[in-house]
C-alpha cells in the first residue's frame, strides 16, 4: 500500500461503478459528474496500490482485487448509513427536561407559558423530584436550585433570584392556639418538618436548634404532605415564602426568617447547553424569572 487508505468517500464510489459496470452509470447513480467518478477511481487504486477495474470499450470489470474488497466495503456503506440514521435521530427535537425544588409561583409559570406560545416547537418537560437529580449524568437538562453550597463547576449556573422563608400555619390551628410573633416566642407551639437522606436537611435542622423535640409532633418525608398537614392545623411549618403568599389557606406567622435565604440558581447540564433550544430557553427564561422578585 503506496499510502495509507483515509478518503472514506471513495468507498462509495467504489461500489457504485463495481454495481452500475460504468463510471457513466455509476455518475448517473451517484448524481456527480464521470471524470470526478473516474477520478475518485484513480485515486483509490492509487492509494491501495491495487487494480480494481479493468478499463475496456464495454465498461469498468472489477479485478479479482475489488471482488475481494466488495464485502469489506459494503460494511463500510451499512456504517455509513447507520452512522447517518443516527445523527439524524440526535438532531431531531428533544424535550428540555427541568426539575425544580417541587413548586413554581404562578408568575413563573407564565414565564414558561409565554415562552412556549412564542416557540410551540420546543417541548418542555417537567421532571418531578424532591431529591437532587444528577444533570451530569443525564437525570435532566436543566435544574432550579435552592441551596447556599456552590454548584458543581461543571455546570453551566445562573443565579436568578433569592428565596426565604417563613414560619406558616393554618387558619385552624391558628383560631386554637394563635401565630408566634416573632423568634422569642415559639414555645408552647406545635410544628411539623420535612427530612429524608437525599435532600439537604437545612430548614430541619433550623428548627431543631429553635424548639424542643417534643414540640416537633411529626416529620414528613414528602413536602407535599408536610404542607397538607400544616394546612390542615397539625402544626407550623417552614415553607418557601414567595410561594406561600400565594396560598389562601397558609398564614405566615412572622418576616422572612434572614439566616435561611438561598440564592436560586438555574443549572444547565453542559451537554444540554449545546442544544440550540436549551440556549434559547435560558436566554428568555432567566431574566425574566429575575425580574419578578428583582
């Protein structure tokens, strides 16, 4: 071999005059011009050092050598076609999968709502879970994070807004034992929490560190069950402020409690913020979800 074989174009070439007889019929298969067939030809009997065509009045006849070559070479096109089905179904639309900490304001739903009216090409899919997904590997695209740790360095982060907290109870346990005021005066009330082993466990440990043990009279392993029960008169409850305001049935005791507040970042899986929607997504999404609690 004068030199070592790399223009996989020429393959397809190959087979063509090797089915078609012709450099004629194989230009006419291929849609390209014969000398630019008859060349590729040249080209790869001269990068092979092999004879694969005898040249007569009747057309080209494949030597021994292109018989010998033809099922290596048919693989090389299944590759090739296979290779091309593939990119296509990458290519194709996939939907932005997000995950969030279990709740979006009513505001910032219509965020997403604007954004799919103006891209109705766009999927979004919304990936329910308490624990953290892992968008390194795949879990989603794009996550919404409350956490005062740093994100992984790996992934694309946009700090979009700051959520806080607040102690909040039920119009029933607040007409039988009444609301705290402030800090100081918790004794004597009842609570309720939210722990499990694969979500951060501030806001539990807050509260263990403000109130006794007993006063803490259960603990929910599901946010959504906490927050029926806080509803229902069981106890207080630490519930993200911005979103608690919006419900009738939640009365906040008290401000914000300051030493809770998070920022909110938005965190975008490297290989998803190389799709061009994911991009179009984050540019429309994040300033907009900052402006609403700017």
């Amino acid at each position: 071999m004068k030199t070592e074989f790399w223009n996989w174009s020429d393959v397809r070439v190959f087979l063509a005059v090797l089915r078609q007889g012709s450099t004629l019929a194989a230009s006419r298969k291929l849609g390209i011009a014969q000398p630019t067939v008859a060349r590729r030809i040249e080209a790869l009997e001269h990068q092979t050092g092999l004879t694969l065509f005898d040249r007569d009045t009747r057309g080209f006849r494949p030597t021994e050598n292109a018989r010998s070559l033809s099922p290596l070479a048919e693989v090389i096109e299944e590759a090739a076609r296979n290779f091309a089905i593939k990119t296509r179904e990458l290519a194709e639309q996939r939907p932005i999968r997000i995950t969030a900490p279990g709740y979006f304001s009513d505001r910032a739903m219509e965020i997403f709502t604007e954004f799919s009216t103006l891209h109705p090409e766009i999927a979004i899919e919304f990936v329910h879970s308490i624990k953290l997904l892992n968008l390194a590997e795949g879990e989603a695209d794009i996550a919404f994070r409350v956490s005062a740790s740093e994100p992984d360095e790996s992934l694309v982060c946009r700090k979009i807004g700051t959520e806080h907290f607040a102690l909040y109870g039920g119009q029933s346990y607040a007409d039988q034992f009444g609301l705290p005021k402030s800090l100081d005066n918790l004794r004597g009330h009842r609570f309720v929490t939210f722990k499990r082993n694969d979500v951060p466990d501030v806001l539990h440990n807050w509260l263990h560190q403000h109130v006794l043990p007993d006063q803490i009279v259960a603990t929910f392993s599901e946010i959504d069950l906490m927050y029926s029960s806080i509803k229902a008169g069981n106890g207080l409850g630490l519930v993200h402020a911005r979103w608690a305001d919006t419900q009738d049935t939640l009365l906040r005791c008290f401000g914000n409690i300051e030493e809770l507040s998070r920022p909110v970042t938005m965190l975008i899986a490297p290989d998803a913020y190389r799709r061009q929607e994911v991009k179009a997504f984050t540019k429309f999404f994040a300033p907009r979800y900052a402006a609403i609690f700017r």
